[in-house]
C-alpha cells in the first residue's frame, strides 16, 4: 500500500511539472465598420456594406499551444476560426478555416502538419506595403497570391538561422490512386538584416482545370489537372518610423485547350507613422492578365491605389480608414470578364485570376471606416 502511494504521488508530481510546462493562448481580432462602393452593376448603382469578417483586419478566435519536451524540442498547436461581425456567424463550412495545425518544433526549426498559410503567402507578407491590412481590397491576398493562401493537408518546414528564414511545403492531393493531382508543392525564402528584407517563393500546383466554353454551356472538357507555377520576389525598407516596400509576382495557368493563362502583379508603397498613435499608409498595385475568357484570347489590366490611416486608440484598439480607386482596362472593363474555371485546389483560398470588375464598368471608389479589437 505504501509503494501504490508513494508511486501515485511521484505521478501527480510529473503530472505537475507536465502542466507548468504547457501553455495555450487564446487570441483574435474584432473588427466593425462600414464599407461604401460605388460602381458594382451595369446601372453604376453603389453598396454599403458592414466589414463582415473584416475589413482592416480579418475577424478570427483562435488558439496556440505549446508544450515543452525537453531538450529544445517542443509540440505546438494552433486553431483558428473565422467569424461574421454583421451576423455573428461562424464560418458555414469549416469552424477552423483559418488554421488548423500540429507540428514538433526546434532549433532546427519546425515540421507543421494540416491546414496552414503557404510559402507563397508567408514570403509576400514581408513586403506587403499593408502588410496584409484591407485583404479583402488589396491582391496580394487574394489574386496575385495565386498560389494559395492556405492548403489542406500541407505538410510544411520553417527554419531560422541568422538573418534567413526558410520554408519549404507539400500538400497532399489526396487522390485515389495517387499522382499529383491536387497537390501543390513550394520553396520560399526571406533574408532580413538591419532595415533591409527581401524574399522570393516558388509554388507549382496540380489544379483541376475545366475549359472555358460559351457563356452558359458546360465546359469542353472538365477536370483535368493542369500545371500552375507561380513566382514572387520583393523586399522592404524600413527608416525610423516609416517603411517602404515593392514586389512582384507572376502566375502562369496551362488551359486543356492548350496555351496559358498568365497574371503579372507589381505593386510599391509605403507607410510612416506621423505620430505614436497616428499612421498612414499608400500604395499602388498593377495587375496585368493574359490568356482569360471565352476564347482564351482575352488580356486586360487593372490599377488599384489605396490609402489608408489609422488611430490606436491603445496598444489593442484603433481606428481605421481608407479610400481606394480600382481603374480597369481593356478586356478586364468589359462585361465579360470570366476565366478559365478551376476547381479549388486541395482547399487552398487562392483563386485563378479572380479580377472581375463590375459588369460594364472600368472603374470603382471604395471608402471604409471603423475600429478593429485585438485580444
């Protein structure tokens, strides 16, 4: 009886040390405003919106946990969920959309397993001039990251030694019988020292493609998988309280019928912070398509100026604006603007060329306001 005690109080005793050890975060942002767009139909007629989930700063809840194993190696873990400030609602079709990880991490860096952010997206985040602010608004979030801004089933490499982070990721197409169908693979790189950063990735994607047939017919031929290849590169500078930053990036979509669909998005600005609490940020973004629509002989351009402020109210609180003018040209001002269709690739968030103006329109002004939280 005395050995079952003693032996039950040395468990309770480890039991102990095991949960001093362990940590779990719980984190989010909040963010509520008004949108005013002008120009959305063939009739030039205006929308105001609610920011929905998120127009400075997407919406989430999430959790980080880290558990300390003992000579440098570590498990960790993060869940993150989106969510609507108009209606409360949670996203309809995954409660962990955002992120939904595990992984084993050291001084060697870390292994992650599940749904995570790729390459791609990581790398351009260093020289976003928004760093990922108005993601809804700007294209390095969304088209000009063809390459996906998350994966499913993506197993992914971070490493840090000195001034260089590298990444490396495959994720799983999943399909029977194995192949690359669906899958995606990537290498990225970002070297930052003193106020100088710069990056580049790589991604090469097995995506489901059907042919473009005429508006209202089914496609020509449906899913087969095309190669995507998507390149980026780009850097930042920062100087006391501002920062400047350019980058490019370039997609490249091979079509059943032959030929491709290419996307080459260029983009500079810069932001400086007038006071502690005051900031203002601007930026210009290019985007120039080939390739798109019925007939796949289809090129067009779009110029998307942005400025934004915002106020912290607290380290946690501010307020934002913003006024933005999207100009549309050739083939993307037109009434017809669709592209190749592409199944969503192995639940990444990135789109094929996803720059359809308003019908019959060639240009836009977007104005938001509101107040973002984080927790």
């Amino acid at each position: 009886m005395k050995k079952s005690l003693l032996a039950l109080a040395v468990l309770g005793a480890f039991a102990g040390v095991a949960q001093a050890q362990t940590s779990v975060t719980i984190y989010g942002s909040f963010d509520g405003g008004v949108r005013y767009q002008s120009d959305q139909d063939v009739n030039g007629r205006s929308k105001t919106t609610m920011s929905s989930t998120g127009t400075y700063n997407s919406n989430r809840l999430g959790f980080k946990g880290v558990e300390d194993l003992g000579g440098g190696l570590n498990a960790h873990f993060t869940l993150e969920s989106a969510f609507n400030t108009g209606n409360g609602a949670a996203d309809a079709n995954r409660f962990f959309g955002r992120s939904a990880f595990v992984g084993l991490g050291g001084q060697w860096g870390s292994i992650d397993l599940g749904r995570q952010y790729t390459v791609a997206f990581k790398t351009v985040g260093a020289y976003d001039p928004f760093n990922y602010k108005y993601t809804g608004i700007i294209p390095t979030a969304l088209a000009s990251i063809s390459a996906g801004t998350r994966n499913d089933n993506d197993i992914q490499y971070t490493g840090t030694f000195g001034p260089l982070t590298a990444r490396a990721e495959y994720a799983l197409g999943e399909r029977v019988g194995g192949g690359s169908g669906g899958s995606a693979a990537a290498v990225g790189a970002t070297f930052a020292t003193g106020p100088f950063s710069v990056g580049a990735a790589y991604t090469k994607r097995k995506p489901t493609v059907d042919a473009v047939a005429a508006v209202g017919a089914a496609p020509a031929i449906a899913g087969q998988d095309q190669d995507n290849r998507h390149y980026t590169v780009g850097g930042a500078f920062t100087f006391g309280p501002g920062r400047i930053a350019a980058g490019y990036a370039r997609e490249e979509q091979d079509r059943v019928a032959g030929g491709e669909t290419t996307q080459k998005n260029a983009w500079v600005g810069g932001s400086y912070d007038i006071t502690p609490a005051l900031g203002l940020t601007a930026a210009y973004y290019h985007t120039k398509a080939d390739g798109f629509g019925v007939g796949a002989n289809n090129s067009g351009k779009r110029g998307l100026f942005i400025v934004g402020a915002t106020y912290a109210l607290s380290k946690r609180t501010n307020f934002y604006a913003d006024v933005d003018y999207t100009k549309y040209k050739d083939g993307l001002a037109s009434a017809s603007t669709g592209v190749a269709n592409t199944a969503g690739l192995n639940g990444s968030s990135g789109s094929q060329l996803g720059l359809a103006s308003a019908p019959g329109q060639d240009k836009q002004v977007g104005v938001s306001v509101g107040i973002n939280h984080l927790f």
